[in-house]
C-alpha cells in the first residue's frame, strides 16, 4: 500500500513562513510612545520639585503607582516613579529619564504580572530584568536593586504558573548578585487553600486596598532599614 505525499508549493511555504515571521515581529513589537504623556509628567514634576539624590526610588506598574509611599514609609526619602500597565521592559527604557538622575540609593522595582498578561514567558520577563539591571547598573554601578515579587491576585491567578517561574528565575539571579534582592510578597498573599487572599484586594481582584500594601511594607521594610545602615 503506497503511502500519500503531500506536496506543498513554494507558494504555500512561503505564505507559511512570512505568517511565522509576521507572528513573531508582532510579539517583539512594544509601543513606548503610549507612556510619553506620563514621563513627561515625571519629567516637569522633576524641574518643579528638584532632583532628589540618594532617596529610595520605586518604579514599575499600577501597584507602585498606587502606593501613597509616604504614608506607608514616613520617614524615607521615597521617590515614586510607577506608571499603570507599565512592564519591565518600559522602566529600562524610560530608565534615563525617571531613575538614573535621581542617582538613588536604592530601586525597588515591582513589574512582570503586566508583562505575562501580555503573553511575556518566564524566561523573557527575567531577561528583562537582567536587562533593566544592567541598564541602571552601567551608570550606577552601587545602587542597589530590589525586586519585589511578581504578586498573585484573584484576577489573574490563571497565570500563576508561569508567574512563580519568572519569579525563581528573578530570585536566582538576585541570589547570585550582592547588588541585587529579592523581597517575597508571593507567598505571605496567599492563604491556607494555597490561593490569594481576597481581603488583600479592591473589588478589581488585582489592585492592592490598605490591607495589600501592608504586607508589602513588611516584606520590602528590612530592605529599605539594611538601606539605610549601609549609608
């Protein structure tokens, strides 16, 4: 009994390939300009407010944009560059504009659940952040990196799994980088069926209420006092 072949033309197989190349550019693809209204606004708050050195800066997504850090760090020079829907790959962009000039002590970047929502894989979201400390380490090579976990919420938690890989990637790098930590907020979230807290969120299930952000005052608090000793 023969076996059918089938043939496919050079037609189809390039239609084929042009599709997968198509794909994949679209993937690689990031629109900056969407943010340059919002860096702006950092920018004039900046020639109004003056450049503030050696502070504690946190940068990354809506979870650091809705943190009011005053109220939570009263006593620390804390400079708040979060911008909602951001993803790493936008901090280190925007690096040079928000961060490097304010020649911080310390960054405490919160960034990735954005990025996986978005279709980001593990491995990419922690290249991405090898990247951003790269980026920030090449003009201030002392500064000290903080990421704070990739957080599980009630609305993404289909997620979760690739989350907690990008997470172990971050913290191994972190680990093997005295410059760099990792401040857990993954595992103190969730209760005892394993899942996130809903008390912990606003109706939203993906923003954090007063309740949230206390935990992740626990969990970034020590970072910010070993901070502070070493100056």
């Amino acid at each position: 009994m023969k076996k059918s072949v089938i043939h496919l033309s050079p037609v189809l197989i390039l239609f084929c390939l042009y599709s997968l190349t198509s794909l994949a550019a679209e993937k690689q693809k990031h629109d900056f300009a969407r943010w340059e209204n919002t860096i702006s606004r950092f920018e004039q708050q900046d020639r109004e407010q003056g450049i503030q050195e050696k502070g504690v800066l946190f940068v990354g997504s809506s979870s650091i944009r809705l943190w009011d850090l005053e109220k939570y760090f009263p006593n620390q020079p804390t400079i708040n560059r979060g911008f909602g829907g951001s993803e790493i790959v936008d901090s280190t962009h925007f690096a040079d504009r928000i961060i490097l000039k304010h020649k911080p002590r310390q960054i405490f970047l919160y960034a990735g659940d954005n990025d996986i929502s978005r279709k980001r894989t593990a491995d990419e979201v922690a290249s991405d952040f090898q990247n951003f400390v790269k980026v920030v380490h090449q003009t201030l090579p002392e500064t000290r990196i903080v990421f704070i976990a990739i957080k599980p919420s009630l609305s993404r938690w289909n997620l979760s799994e690739t989350m907690i890989k990008a997470n172990q990637k971050i913290a191994a790098q972190c680990a093997k980088n005295a410059l760099l930590d990792y401040a857990d907020v993954w595992k103190p979230m969730l209760g005892t069926d394993g899942k996130p807290k809903p008390e912990l969120f606003k109706s939203d299930g993906l923003h954090l209420n007063h309740e949230g952000y206390l935990i992740w005052k626990k969990a970034v608090q020590p970072f910010i006092e070993q901070g502070s000793s070493r100056r």
